[in-house]
C-alpha cells in the first residue's frame, strides 16, 4: 500500500510552531539552496498574501502613536517644535477652549481626553469633562511630559510619578520662566505656567462657571495655603524643546487585532468612525512610515513571533510580528517574500502598556504586511529505511550514492523530521526503498514532506540452458513445486 504524505499546505502551517534553530554557517547553506529552489519556481508559483490589510476609509487622522493600551491607543498630530513653557501654555489653550465642565474622575482613563468620570460631583454618566488631576495630566500629556492616551492617577500619585521621572522637585519655580504644580494630597491639584494659574475651578469668579479646567484669574487663593505643597519643574526640563499637536486616542473596540504590532513612534493615519458617546473606534491603521524589505525566508519563530529574511548579499534580518501570528502561518522556510515593516526606537513598557520614550530603549523593528512573491519548492533524496525513531517522529535513510547534498554535510545517512505528522510514517518499515521531499528547516534536521515508495527496477529477464530468453510467468499459471 501506498505510504500516506503530508500536503505542503499543512506543513507550512506546523514550521510555524516546530521550526529548529542552528547556527549561521549551517542558515547560511539552507539559505543559498531554498533561494535557488525559490529563484526556479518564481514564474511557476502566484503571490499569495499572509495579511494586507485594506487601505483605511472614511474619517482620518494622520500622526505619531504615543501611547498604545489594551485596549486603545493615542496619536499626536504633527506640530511645530516650540519651548516647553510654550507647549504646556499652547497644551492648556486647547483644554480652556472646549469649555468643559468639572467631572468628578475625568481625564483618568487616557490622559489628555475628556471622559465621563466616575460616580461624584459634576458626574452623570453622560456629561464628559475633566476633574483637577485629570485637566493637569492633559496639560502635561500635550507637551510630552506625560504619556498621552496612559492612564492618570490621583492627584498626589501625579506628582509622585514626575518625581521618579526627576521632572520636578520640591519648591515653587523661581520667575519669570518657571512652572509650579501646586498640591492638597487627596484634595486638589493645579498649577501655574509662567505666573498665570491654571486648573478646574470652584466656579467662583475668575474661573470657569462649569468649574471645569481653564486660566485663573482670581489670584488662586489656594496658592498661599499651607495645606498645598508646591513643586516645580526642573530646569533641565524647561530647555527641552516640545512638539505641540493634538491628541487623539482610538479603541479597538471594533477590530482588536489592529493593536498587534502597533508601537509607540509609529507614523500612522488611523480611519475611524465615531461613538454614540464620544469616542472614536479604529477601523483601519495605515502605516504611513513603513518601509519595505525583500528577502527569503530562513526561519520563523516560534508561535510565528518573528521571521528573520536573507537578503541577495547574504545579510539577515529578524522581523518582529508583535503577536500577530497571521502574518507567518502560511509561510515555508525558502518563500521568496515582501515585507512592510517600522522601526520604534522609542518604545517602552510602563505599567503594562507601550508608551513613548525619551529614548535608551532598544530599537523594535515590526513586520506589519509580508507578501510571498515566489513559493519555494521541497528538494528529494531517495535511499532505503535505515531506522524509524519510536513514535515515527523520525526516520534515517540510506541513499544510494552517497553524495546526497544537506545543511549537515554530504552523507550517505541522512535522518530526516516528521515535525508532528507521524502519520505518513504509518507503514515505513526498515528497509523500504522510499524517495522522500524535504524541506531543509533552518540549517538543522530537514523536515519531511512527503514520503512514496521509490520505483522498482524490473527484475531481468530469465534464461533457459540453452540461452534463450524464458517466457515471462502469467498471473494465472499454475505454481508446482
């Protein structure tokens, strides 16, 4: 009977998860014989894509990712490079403008938007605005001194996190370039940007009538209390220079596979269709600063994390998928591909989600399309069944001449994977002669893909004593003894 075989389609999907590492030499040979494999099929094998997704459509915005959530990420949009009192001034301007009114835990859940807060004054589960924590982390956020669209704690877990990040220290700033944060741990927080009070008001004169965040000026008698701490930011801080441009933050609630592979410093345009309660849901993410790599496929990690490409003059490089896994599962080691991908060199974990850096971290470079332009095709060995590995994961052959060509040198023994698909080898039996098709996995045991019987030669024609040719036995002569 004939021996069972594994359909390529199959095992693509499985060296996504079962692929052998070795090391560069032995890449290096698997490299140069799938590219010439590739090379022959280009003409014979249609691209197939792993993941393109559509161009974005309907309503857009273009920026730089700042913040990326479980479940939402933020984009600032292009602005001009300006000081950061300028920036924190500029910052506080577009939060007065839209007149909010106060909400008790606005602003906590993405700093520098507007929310419908929690259960408490100025709340209604409905009406969206800022409370005094929440407005002072949006002013900050916009001038890049707070992660834009990360969460914000209360008002004293604010100022405690610009003291671990050395943005501020004890004391009011000293005028008239300086900017103070005043605060009542667990009462209020505001501050003063360049001599002017800024924050949510007690809807008094001079403040905003909705108490929501806006200029003060009415001397913020809170200012002078004892009560308040004061805190200034750190001249080192002040010389930066800032690029102010609006904050937009996006959930996924709609496509929640959009976020895999998004990192901060990411070029992007996001189309978006808005909520019934303000919010804005991604619909599509173009990578407006993607550049495009060609190469051939030498490895894939494992769970498709990664793919690492060859290219002509023999370089590697690895790709990251960010989780993604679609983007590797139908790929083979020898695929010729195309891959759009970024590079984040500003990118770090903090508090479980990716936030911008203001740098150090270690570049991250992310496949986010690949493309197969050419199928690479399996090479043969034929020989006979020396040894079959218990479970049938294995097997080793024996070829005829000896001069087989693989990643592990010439040989005439050559032991070769099942990788999980023991099946094929159901009735391989030591000394059967087989051919079988392989795929040289990454430099080390190839990987076979499908298993048949070799082709017997016919026996030879028998002679009498006399030197004639015998006539050949029919199937229904009968046997004597």
């Amino acid at each position: 009977m004939p021996i069972r075989w594994l359909g390529r389609r199959r095992l693509r999907r499985q060296l996504v998860v079962l692929l052998i590492c070795a090391g560069s030499a032995a890449t290096a040979a698997a490299a140069s014989a799938t590219r010439a494999v590739a090379a022959r099929d280009a003409t014979a094998a249609p691209a197939r894509a792993a993941r393109t997704p559509a161009p974005p459509a309907g309503p857009q915005a273009a920026g730089k990712v700042t913040f990326v959530g479980a479940s939402s990420f933020t984009i600032q949009t292009g602005g001009r490079q300006t000081g950061m009192i300028d920036a924190l001034t500029a910052a506080a301007n577009a939060v007065t403008a839209k007149d909010y009114p106060y909400v008790w835990g606005g602003g906590h859940g993405a700093a520098g938007i507007a929310s419908v807060g929690s259960p408490g004054p100025g709340s209604n589960g409905r009406r969206i605005g800022y409370d005094c924590s929440g407005a002072v982390a949006a002013v900050l956020s916009g001038a890049g001194l707070w992660a834009a669209g990360s969460g914000v704690p209360n008002d004293a877990g604010v100022i405690s996190a610009l003291l671990r990040r050395g943005l501020i220290a004890p004391g009011p700033a000293s005028a008239p370039e300086g900017v103070t944060i005043y605060d009542h741990p667990g009462v209020h927080i505001f501050m003063n940007i360049n001599g002017r009070f800024w924050g949510t008001s007690d809807g008094a004169d001079g403040g905003n009538p909705k108490g929501g965040a806006g200029w003060l000026s009415d001397g913020a008698w809170d200012a002078h209390s004892k009560q308040f701490r004061e805190f200034h930011l750190v001249p080192s801080v002040l010389k930066d220079r800032a690029s102010y441009g609006q904050d937009y933050t996006f959930q996924f609630v709609r496509n929640p596979f959009l976020q895999l592979g998004l990192l901060p410093g990411d070029a992007v345009r996001v189309a978006y269709a808005a909520s019934d309660i303000g919010t804005m849901n991604a619909m599509a993410i173009d990578y407006t600063g993607a550049q495009i790599a060609t190469g051939t496929v030498v490895q894939v990690g494992l769970a498709g994390t990664s793919l690492t490409l060859m290219s002509a003059d023999g370089t590697t490089t690895t790709y990251q998928t960010g989780g993604n896994f679609e983007l590797t599962q139908q790929l083979a080691l020898g695929d010729v591909v195309s891959v759009a991908y970024t590079t984040t060199r500003d990118a770090r974990v903090t508090n479980g989600a990716f936030v911008a850096s203001a740098g150090g971290a270690r570049p991250v470079t992310t496949a986010h399309t690949v493309r197969v332009t050419a199928a690479a095709g399996a090479a043969q060995a034929s020989g006979t069944v020396t040894v079959v590995a218990p479970g049938h994961t294995a097997f080793t052959l024996h070829t005829a001449t000896g001069n087989q060509t693989f990643a592990t040198g010439n040989t005439a023994d050559q032991t070769f994977m099942t990788v999980g698909s023991a099946g094929m080898l159901h009735r391989l039996r030591v000394g059967d002669a087989i051919t079988v098709s392989y795929v040289q996995a990454n430099g080390g045991l190839p990987i076979a893909e499908q298993v048949t019987p070799a082709p017997r030669a016919p026996p030879p024609p028998a002679t009498t004593s006399s030197g004639t040719t015998a006539p050949a036995p029919t199937g229904s002569s009968p046997v004597g003894r």
